[in-house]
C-alpha cells in the first residue's frame, strides 16, 4: 500500500503546474519582462535586447535578426490567445506551436502563420506534418503552406488582432479576430514550446494567454 502512494505521489509531482490547474487561465506574459521565456537569436553574439523589448504591457519586436522568443515549459492541450499588430506597414512573424527541442532558425513546428493578410494559415517546419497538408492535390496546400479556409479576417494596419489557438491531442484549431480560419488534424507532433517570431518586420504582441483544457 505504501508503495502505491508513493508511485501516485510521484506521478503527481512530475506533472507541470499548469496541467495541475486545467481550466484556469495562465498568464504567459507578465506585461513586465521575459520571465518564463528564451530568446533566440541564431548568432550567440547578437543582443536579444535589441530585437525584443517591453513597454506599456506589450511586448516590442525589431524583427531583426531572424529568431523567436519561446516559453521555458512545454505545454500540450491547451488554448492560446495572443493578440498583435503592426505598428508600420505589415510584415512577417508566426506563432510557432510544438515547438520541438533544438532551437535553431527555424524550429521542428508547426506555424500558425502572422504574415499580414495570411493570418490563419498553416506551415509545416523541419519534417512536422498533418492530414490537411499531406493531400499534396489540394488547392489550399502550397509546398510547406496550407492556406485558411477563407477571405482575410485582420484589421487594418495597425490594429490590434486576436488569435485564438486550440490545440487538443493531435488537432490544432484557429481563429484569427473570431472567425475559424483552419484546422490541422493528425499532427505528427502534439506538444513542445509555444514561440513568436522575430522575421524581418517591427511587431508587437500583448495579452498572451493559455488555458490547459481538462
């Protein structure tokens, strides 16, 4: 019996604290600094300083160099909202999902893609796949690319937009401002880091936010 509980005891201890609360909001971002975080810069000389920064609650990025802010702790089955804008003229950047261990430009991922006006579509990254894009003869696949279902649900430039993310067990689920713009069924990959892309363009990111799903 003893040796029952402690193998529960043990079990129970190695889950990660957010799975010990599913339902409860977990805040990614403070609004303050990159606790919880690793930036990612390709060239172990270059300054994370100068890509990202933190003013006002939002979290400013360059877009230069190429790289990614991730999470320290990997997350499965969860929901994801992470607002965003561009502050000039539009540009690149994703949310990198699954991210896998090995950081480099780019990751093992799937992207939830920022580009201004794609918003909602799919990138398979570094040998990752899903049913979606694997029907090569589909109009919506292009090489890495699987495209949303629909017309562009962004607001204009400089707006705020928000993304909703729902990744359960090997599907993952998008929204971009309310409208569902794609699904991934069958991932080859199911869990790993969540990322925000510096690629080639000022952003900015605020309100970032995951809930565990029971």
């Amino acid at each position: 019996m003893m040796r029952f509980i402690l193998v529960i005891l043990s079990l129970a201890l190695s889950l990660p604290v957010w799975a010990a609360e599913a339902g409860q909001s977990v805040t990614l971002f403070n609004g303050k600094d990159f606790t919880g975080w690793k930036l990612f810069l390709p060239d172990a000389k270059a300054d994370p300083a100068k890509t990202w920064s933190v003013k006002d609650g939002v979290v400013l990025c360059t877009g230069n160099p190429a790289g990614y802010m991730r999470t320290e702790t990997p997350y499965e089955n969860y929901r994801l909202r992470v607002e965003w804008r561009w502050p000039k003229d539009g540009g690149n950047s994703g949310v990198l999902l699954h991210i896998q261990e090995g950081d480099a430009v780019w990751p093992k991922s799937i992207e939830a893609q920022l580009h201004s006006g794609d918003a909602g579509d799919f990138w398979v990254i570094g040998g990752t796949e899903f049913k979606e894009h694997a029907e090569q003869g589909s109009k919506r696949v292009e090489g890495r690319r699987t495209l949303k279902l629909g017309a562009s649900s962004e607001k204009p430039l400089g707006e705020w937009n928000q993304y909703e993310i729902t990744c359960k067990g090997n599907s993952i689920t998008v929204k971009v401002n309310g409208v569902a713009q794609n699904l991934a069924s069958d991932c080859t990959v199911t869990k790993g880091f969540i990322g925000l892309q510096s690629e080639g363009a000022p952003v900015e990111f605020r309100n970032i936010i995951l809930e565990p799903l029971k």
